[in-house]
C-alpha cells in the first residue's frame, strides 16, 4: 500500500484544475476536466487512447493552451476564466515561474542528442535558473547517482538503452528542483525487461513524497504505487477515486470496462 498522504484538507492543492475545456479545431479533446492533487500525492491518470490525458497533463505546464476552465498550481493561478467565458493567463514572466514549479517526463525521453548526459542535466539550471556551473555539476552528479546512472555521465544518449535514457531524463527534469513532477507514459516506449528500472525510480520519487501526476497503462504501478487513480473517456475525467477502492470498484462503467480490457 502507498503511504498515506501526510497534508490536511487545509493545504492548498498542488494542482487545481476546474472545469478544462479544450478543443482542437472542431474536435473537443477536454470537456469540463475537473481534478485536484494534494502535496505528496501521486496520482494515476489511466484511459482509452486519445481520451485526452496527454493533452490535459500538457496544459498543466502550458505546453497547451486551454479555451476555458481553471488552473492553479500551488495556489497561484495559471489560467482562469471569467463570467463572460474569457479565458486569460497570467503575465508572461509568472507564467514561466509556475510552470518552472513542475517538472516533465515523456514517452520518448526528449533528451538532446548532442549533449552528453551530465551536459543534458546541467543546461536548464544554469541557462534558466542561472546556476553556476559548479553547482549545476553537484546538482547533476547526486541526481546521477541517485538514479544509478553516474557511470554514464559523459555518455551521449545514443549510447544508453531506453530505460537508462528514461532515468536521465527522470534526473533532467529533477535538476530543475520542481516541486510537481508530470509523467507521460514514461514507459509506453520501453521493451518491457526495461520498464522495470524506470518504474523502480519512480516508486523512489514517490517514497520521497514527490507530488506526481503520472499518465500510464501500467496498471501495476497505478495500483501499488498512486494514492488516486483518475479515469479519462472522450475527454472528460469521469472519475478519481483511491486506488484500492478504484481497483474494487471503478465505479463507472466506461471506467469497469477499460479495466476488464487491461487487466
Ligand atoms: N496537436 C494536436 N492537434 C490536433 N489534434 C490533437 C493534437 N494533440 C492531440 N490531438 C487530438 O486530441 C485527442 C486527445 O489526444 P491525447 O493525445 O490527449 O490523447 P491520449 O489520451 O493521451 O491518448 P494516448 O493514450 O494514445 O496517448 C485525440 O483525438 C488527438 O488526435
Ligand atoms: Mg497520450
């Protein structure tokens, strides 16, 4: 069983999104997405392809615009809404600095392939944060080691496996010391022998009471590891329950039969 989630209802939410819309042209990918995560939780987000988690966890750090809704990370606001249905973000320069507040995983890792590691690690602290380079170094090395990789740290990414590129890009976006980490299927592009390792470092990261929002089939991990598994169906999150309890009883049909389907 996960650890309990140490904050009361007291705390304001890590993450807060109210009533997300989004489309794509005609195509409405989010409609009315609704959920909040607390500090230490993780959260896993599971769902029928093209229901809209990746694109829900991108306009959670802007990487998507959204048409309306709600969204604030640890209480500042990143987009809103207004009576009239305008949606408007925060300035430039505070929209940069909350989304610096989470970091992101992908599928196919995004390291920069002329780099060497320790250089892929070092980049944004010292270009974003202005870290000095001797600090960024530090930062990096125990990161490295951290996720058992510090023997790879003049290594470029074309000589590391998939699983080891997955921990270095796991160390990159914690350089950045955020305080939310966003996971995209982070194994989906794995062989499975390989799937293990970055599940293992991600099992740590959530030991350590990292907040994270994890997108995944891997419904092993959703159920040892997150505190609340969210279902998404056509763009709408249609429930967000416990684990253990969602693995009792999903507690929506669309959501019992995509169960059935994986398990
Ligand atoms: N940049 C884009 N332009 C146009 N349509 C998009 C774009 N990104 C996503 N979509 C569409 O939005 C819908 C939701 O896509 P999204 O990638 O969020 O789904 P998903 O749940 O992450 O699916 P998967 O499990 O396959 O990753 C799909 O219909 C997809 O085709
Ligand atoms: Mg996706």
């Amino acid at each position: 069983m996960p650890n309990s989630i140490s904050d009361t209802t007291r705390d304001v939410p890590m993450i807060e999104a109210r009533g997300v819309h989004k489309a794509f042209g005609a195509n409405p990918v989010l409609r009315g997405v609704s959920l909040q995560v607390r500090r230490g939780e993780v959260v896993a987000v599971i769902g029928p392809s093209g229901s809209g988690k990746s694109t829900f966890l991108r306009c959670l750090n802007h990487l998507e615009t959204i048409d309306s809704g709600h969204i604030a990370i640890e209480g500042e606001t990143l987009a809103s809404t207004d009576a009239q249905g305008r949606c408007s973000y925060a300035p430039e320069a505070e929209l940069r600095r909350i989304c610096r507040k989470s970091g992101m995983v992908f599928q196919h890792f995004n390291l920069f392939p002329h780099l060497t590691v320790l250089e892929n690690l070092i980049e944004a602290p010292m270009v974003v944060q202005g870290v000095a380079r001797g600090a960024a170094v530090a930062r990096a090395e125990a990161l490295l080691a951290k996720v058992g990789l510090s023997a790879k740290r003049d290594n470029y990414p074309e000589r590391l496996s998939g699983g080891q590129k997955q921990r270095v890009a796991i160390a990159r976006a914690l350089c950045m010391e955020p305080d939310i980490m966003l996971f995209d299927e982070p194994t989906s592009a794995l062989d499975p022998e390989l799937t293990g390792e970055v599940l293992r470092t991600m099992r740590e990261l959530a030991e350590e009471r990292m907040t994270m929002l994890v997108v995944t089939h891997e419904m092993g991990f959703a159920r040892e590891v997150a505190h609340t598994v969210a279902f998404m169906d056509q763009g709408e999150l249609v429930a967000a329950r416990p684990a253990a309890e969602f693995f009792a009883d999903p507690g929506h049909e669309r959501a019992r039969a995509f169960l059935q389907h994986m398990l």
